[in-house]
C-alpha cells in the first residue's frame, strides 16, 4: 500500500510540475466553425454533383426510350399479357419514336429485311421453329458502329419456350442474349396457361459485311397438353416475328448513341405466311376406354402389392 501511494504522489507531483511549465490552452472555436462551414460546403457540393449526375442519366434514359433494355421488359411495364394489337400499338407508339435519326430519317441508310425462309422441324409436342432472316445494309456505314439484330416471336397459345433450355444455348454462344416473357410456368395445360413471348439478341458485324448477311435462327418450342378433341389434335398459327436492329451511332464528334431501328420488309418477303403446327390432344370418344384401362390398371397393381405382402412375409426381411 505504501508503495502505491509514494507512486501516485510522484505522478501528482510530475503533473503539477508540467503544468506549471506549459503554455495555457486555448479553445479556437472561431477556427474550428471555418472548418466546420468548409466541410459542411464540400458535403453538399459533392450531393449537388452525385444528384446532377443521376438526373442527366436519368434523362438519357427517357431520351433514348430505355433502349438498352429488352424489348419485352419494356412490353410488360405497360401490359400484363402478350396481346398481338397491344404489342402491335406498342411498337408503333412507344418504339417508333425512339428510332435513329440518322437511319429512320435518310432511306439510302436504312437496312432492308427480308425472311427467306420459316418451317418447323421435327414432330410431335417438341419441334424448333427455323427462321432464315436475310439483312442488306447500304454501302455508307460510317455512322453505323456495332449493331444486334432483335428477334421477338409472339409465341401462340398452347406454345412454350423452357427458359433454362434457352440459358443453355446463351451459354454455348448460339445466342447473345435469350429471354422468355410472359407466363413461364412449364406444367401448366394450355386452358391454364397465357401467351408468352421470346426475345432472342445476335450480334451483327456491319463493318465487315460488304451489302449484307443472312442470319439463320432455330428456336426450341414445346407443346402445352391440349384440351380433348374429335380429331386429336389441335392446330396453332405463328404469325409473323418481330425484328430490330439496335446499333451505337457515332455523330462528327466521335460520341457514340443506342439507337434502335424497326426494320420493314421488302416486297419479295414471304413474312406474311402463316405456319401451322398440329400439336398432340386426347380425343373425347376415348375418353371412357382410357379412364376404364387406367382405373383397372391401378386396382391390379394394387391388389398385386397386397397379395405380395401377404403371401411372402419374410421379403421384407431378407431384402
């Protein structure tokens, strides 16, 4: 106890000692409101710019028409479900506007679209829908820079796209980008279910390309389980695709704008032509065979589990 005493009156003794010696302390609150006030500047000078910022982008957007986005992320903000004169009003009002200047407005700069060839492959409830698109572009592309053709079909009801198949070919490179919107449950029958659309991007190299390209398209579509019928089966129409080309625009000073362009067909297109696919169905009239056989195939099986049992009750123990 002594010790710590002696220690805390030498510490007491030390500390009278450099106060004695040192300069009094004085507060320079004056000084420290300048700081404070300068800080406080900086503080909303940076705010007013991270603001700023946001409105000019934010207004780039409503420029441009969101032309970055797919085309059915912008459908589906306004509509709820696929409709073909809802899409159709759609395009007109809200995309045509937003195409470029420079290819909307000059027609010796607009490409020209034609579809050579559509059919669908295969048979049954899974088939691909193969589209041949034909692009011709003009011979003055200096403005042009980079360029993706959008592909969008309005599938038909009872049709499906499986998004994770289409993730799959993303993966592999068949396609930029792939997209499924609209009702995307797989299990759902065709009385159930909505209309659904797929969006498929593909790159275009304009600057390689001395008057054009055809670009051949196979989509994997699928068959809902259709309602009974008298002749099993029921027929679907595919009406025509939609096609845009979006490309980045560079003006004389080098500055680069997404623009997207709605491409019109020429005259020799047979886009018009409607496809027909002649999806599987039940038919009514063997609706009591199928239902007898079915509840007579269950009973046996059951009946056959039970007698099993009954007649050999050491299985269970030997397996």
């Amino acid at each position: 106890m002594g010790g710590v005493a002696l220690f805390a009156w030498v510490r007491g003794q030390k500390s009278r000692r450099y106060l004695r010696g040192s300069p009094p302390v004085r507060l320079n609150f004056g000084a420290w409101g300048n700081r404070s006030a300068k800080m406080n500047g900086q503080f909303c000078l940076g705010m007013l710019l991270i603001f700023c910022s946001i409105a000019v982008a934010a207004a780039a957007e409503a420029e441009s028409g969101g032309l970055e986005e797919c085309v059915g992320a912008l459908y589906f903000r306004k509509y709820d479900s696929v409709d073909d004169l809802h899409f159709e009003t759609f395009v007109e009002q809200e995309l045509s506007g937003s195409s470029c200047g420079a290819l909307a407005g000059d027609l010796e700069l607009m490409p020209v679209l034609s579809v050579s060839e559509r059919y669908l492959i295969g048979e049954g409830s899974h088939r691909r829908l193969s589209t041949t698109i034909r692009l011709r572009f003009p011979l003055a592309k200096t403005q042009i820079g980079s360029c993706e053709v959008i592909f969008v079909e309005r599938l038909p009801h009872g049709v499906f796209a499986d998004p994770f198949e289409l993730q799959h070919l993303q993966r592999r490179g068949v396609f930029k980008e792939a997209s499924v919107f609209g009702d995307t449950n797989l299990e759902l029958p065709s009385f159930l279910s909505n209309r659904s659309l797929v969006e498929v991007h593909m790159d275009v190299d304009i600057a390689s390309l001395s008057n054009g390209m055809d670009i051949k398209l196979e989509l994997p579509l699928h068959g809902r389980y259709q309602p009974l019928d008298d002749r099993g089966y029921t027929d679907v129409e595919f009406g025509a695709p939609d096609l845009f080309l979006r490309c980045k625009m560079h003006n004389q000073g080098g500055e680069g704008r997404s623009c997207l362009s709605i491409l019109d067909e020429d005259g020799s297109s047979p886009r018009h032509e409607r496809i027909t696919w002649s999806l599987p169905s039940g038919i009514k009239a063997h609706t009591g065979i199928v239902s007898l056989v079915t509840f007579s195939s269950a009973i046996l099986s059951t009946l056959s589990i039970v007698f099993a049992s009954m007649r050999y009750p050491d299985l269970k123990k030997l397996s």
